[in-house]
C-alpha cells in the first residue's frame, strides 16, 4: 500500500460527519477537524519551509495531539511523538514543535549531513521498563501495514466509538489512533490517570464499543459489574503480560464482550501477535504472529523469540549517533515457547539468570503464584545473597495477609526446589511508570 494511498484513507474518514475525535473534555467533529487542519498548514505554508523537517508533538494537550499529528502526516514531516530535547534535531533543518494549538519553528544553522533521516518518517520511543529508553527509527508505512493487518483480525467498525487511557506517545497509542482513522470508528482518548471505577463510568456513560489499554485497565473492567456494559463489544489489552487471573475471571465470568490479548513490539511497527481468549486451550498464549510475520524458533522448545520480516524497523538512534538494523531478523529479547504456531511467553531474556548452575526462569514460578489465587500482583526477580549467590526474590501484593512459609510449601509441590524464592516483599502497591508498567528496576534496586 503506498502512502498516498494512505493517506486518502486517513483523510477520507473526516468526511463523515458523525466521526470524531476527543478526550475527557473536549470533542472535535469532522468539521473542526479539517478547520484546524487547513488552519495550521496554511500557517506552515507561509513559513517557506525547505529541507528536511522534524515534527515533535507534545503530549498531554489532549486531542489536538492527534490533529497535530495529522496535520504533520499531511506535510510528510518527520513524525516524532517526543516531549524531551534530542540531539537528533540537528540532523534536520527544521524542528516544528506542536503543543496543542501552538506551533514553534526552529531552523538549524548548522545541519550534520547525513542520507539516514531519509530513509524513514517516524519515531518510536520504547518505554525504558527494561533498560535504558531508546529511539526506534521507523517506515509510516510499516505501523499501517502492520494496523491494517490487525484490522481484519479484530474489526473495527464505521460509528462504533473506541476509548483508550494510555500516554499519547507509545506505539501502541498510535497504532490505535490508526486504526480508528482508517476504519472511520469515533475516538476518545485520555492521558489522565483514571481510577478504576473512573475508566468503568466513562464506558457505561459515554456508550464506549470499544477499548484498548494495558492488563492493569483491562482487569478493572473484566472485574467491575457486567450490566454496565450494554454497548461494549471489544476489549483490547496490550503492552505487558496479561496475568492468568485475568484471563480465568473473563473466561468463569461468562463476559458478552470479546477479549483481545495483544503482544506487540515498536520494532515490528506495532503489533506482533493477537489472541482473541475463547477457550482452555491457548487462553495463556498471545496467539499466533500477523501472517507476514514468522517466530524463528521451533515448537515446544523455550528460547528467544526471533522474529522474520521484510517490514522491521531500520534501526535506533542511542547515544546521539544513527544504529541501523541489518537483515529480516530481530532478536526480539523475549522468551516463549512456540505451540502449533501459539506463543507463549516466558519472560525476558535479561530476567532469566542461572543459580548454582541451573536457569531460572521468573515468569514459571509467578505464573505458579498466580494459580494460588493469593496474589493481586507478582514480581519475580533476580536476587543475591551471600552464601547461595544469585536466587529468585518475589515481591508481591497480596489479596490477604498470608505466611512466607506457606507460599513455599505451595510451591514445592509446584516447581522444582531451585525455583523457590529466598526472599519475599510484601508492598501495597507496586510503584509504576508512566504507561502504567511495574516499575521494575525500582523494586530491584530497593527490595534486596
């Protein structure tokens, strides 16, 4: 699909004038879409601007992000959904910054020379939740490739109105913008941190069909009452694991709603595998890749998920120099196991350590946790002690006051002795980051 087809297809939805776009206090219909979209390119248009040009949106300004992202999409800028400084600017003459209705132009005087910037069109950045936060470097045509895929599986339709409560710049927040532009399906969005019983009346009162978020919201929404929910059809998790109680409650609970499991990654354009939960059989896996994906590695055997595509990202931007990705392949740092085509996580690479010479694997023994049903969140970590070395600690929110002994005794019965945590931490809550994962290297530097 070429871009400008593409884009016929992006803008052709704002001739519908039942289609909008929104957040918790302010909506937009077609018609003001298009007003402050020839408004803002005719005052561009004046600047005269030559060369390559960047677009930095800024987020938490509500809807008119995603006009400005629009707006940056019709002038074929640079896309970058980034509020910090970078030195990538000055790889181009122009830095346009958008914050809500104000635009600042920035020209470079001195512009390092390169052809890399030419090569792509848009810029991801990871969440950092397992290492330094770095810039992906990514084709526009890719994340649509990779949206309209997702498309024919989990369709959305003309009319129906599609909520999401995730900061605007990770991928999977744009991905969803995508798709509700090119299906022509009404968008609210919010970056505002919403309370549990918020997210459930906002669906209920709004008459929202649709929803994507992470596991955390989604187990807020399979928790709450379902007679709240007349109009809801789609429920779509992504961005970490999906915990098995969740999956259990939708599954006993009987919900009208159908439930999406999503494992997606910036480098892939969006996302990877889906698994629509029905059943017992696969309900723990993320489903199986978009067909012009493949995992390299073979079935029923653990090992990094490797993924091959002709449609990667072309590389990342670390430590103010250009890192380009060679080849179809990426190692993608995951562990899973692959069955008849079904994945399966396992972790991450750097999660899984040996202890007396045995691998440990993290996600076996909080998946095992979970299964007790005393739990409201686990983490399953990397510890050392003295006289054992490296050994599995487990920080946890429990639903009751329960004794660390008999969480060993449970899981003796369950995972091999070198699988049980030396050390546990009982938290309230678990400290978080800004698109709502645990906040892992906090609880490690200070729980051991």
């Amino acid at each position: 699909m070429k871009k400008n087809k593409f884009l016929e297809k992006i803008f052709d939805t704002l001739k519908n004038k039942d289609f909008f776009i929104a957040d918790e206090n302010k909506k937009y219909n077609s018609a003001e879409i298009k007003f402050l979209l020839n408004k803002k390119i005719k005052f561009l248009s004046k600047k005269k601007i030559k060369g390559n040009t960047i677009a930095v949106l800024k987020n938490n300004c509500g809807a008119e992000y995603w006009i400005n992202l629009l707006v940056a999409l019709r002038l074929n800028f640079t896309i970058f959904p980034e509020v910090k400084k970078s030195k990538i600017y000055n790889f181009y003459n122009n830095v346009i910054y958008f914050n809500g209705n104000k635009i600042f132009l920035k020209k470079n005087k001195k512009v390092k020379k390169n052809n890399i910037t030419k090569s792509f069109d848009l810029i991801f950045s990871s969440s950092g939740s397992t290492g330094e936060p770095k810039l992906i470097l990514q084709k526009l045509l890719f994340v649509v490739k990779n949206t309209e895929f997702v498309l024919k599986k989990i369709k959305f339709k003309k009319n129906k109105i599609f909520f999401m409560c995730i900061p605007y710049l990770f991928t999977s927040a744009i991905c969803h913008f995508f798709a509700c532009m090119i299906s022509g399906t009404k968008f609210y969005s919010t970056e505002k941190i919403m309370l549990p019983s918020n997210i459930v009346n906002f669906i209920k009162i709004k008459r929202i069909n649709y929803f994507g978020g992470p596991p955390l919201h989604s187990g807020w929404i399979i928790n709450s009452n379902k007679k709240k929910f007349k109009n809801f059809e789609k429920l779509i998790s992504s961005g970490d694991f999906v915990s098995e109680e969740i999956i259990n409650l939708y599954l006993k609970k009987k919900l009208r709603f159908n439930f999406y499991y999503m494992y997606g990654l910036s480098e892939v354009g969006g996302r990877f595998c889906i698994n629509e939960v029905k059943n017992n059989k696969f309900k723990f896996f993320v489903g199986k890749p978009l067909r012009y994906m493949k995992i390299l590695n073979k079935n029923n055997q653990r090992g990094e998920i490797i993924v091959k595509s002709k449609n990667l990202f072309l590389g990342y931007y670390q430590k103010n120099q250009f890192i380009l990705h060679k080849g179809n392949l990426y190692h993608s740092g995951d562990i899973g196991v692959l069955k008849k085509d079904n994945l399966m996580l396992d972790g991450r690479v750097s999660e899984i350590f040996k202890s007396s010479g045995v691998m440990i694997y993290p996600q076996l023994i909080k998946r095992k946790l979970v299964e007790s049903k005393w739990f409201k969140e686990i983490f399953i970590y990397k510890g050392f002690i003295k006289s054992f070395g490296n050994v599995p600690f487990c920080a946890f929110v429990g639903k009751k006051k329960i004794h660390f002994g008999k969480i060993n005794d449970y899981l003796k019965t369950k995972v091999p002795n070198s699988h049980l945590p030396k050390k546990y931490f009982e938290l309230k809550k678990f400290p978080r980051l800004g698109n709502n994962k645990i906040d892992k290297q906090f609880i490690i530097n200070n729980y051991q």
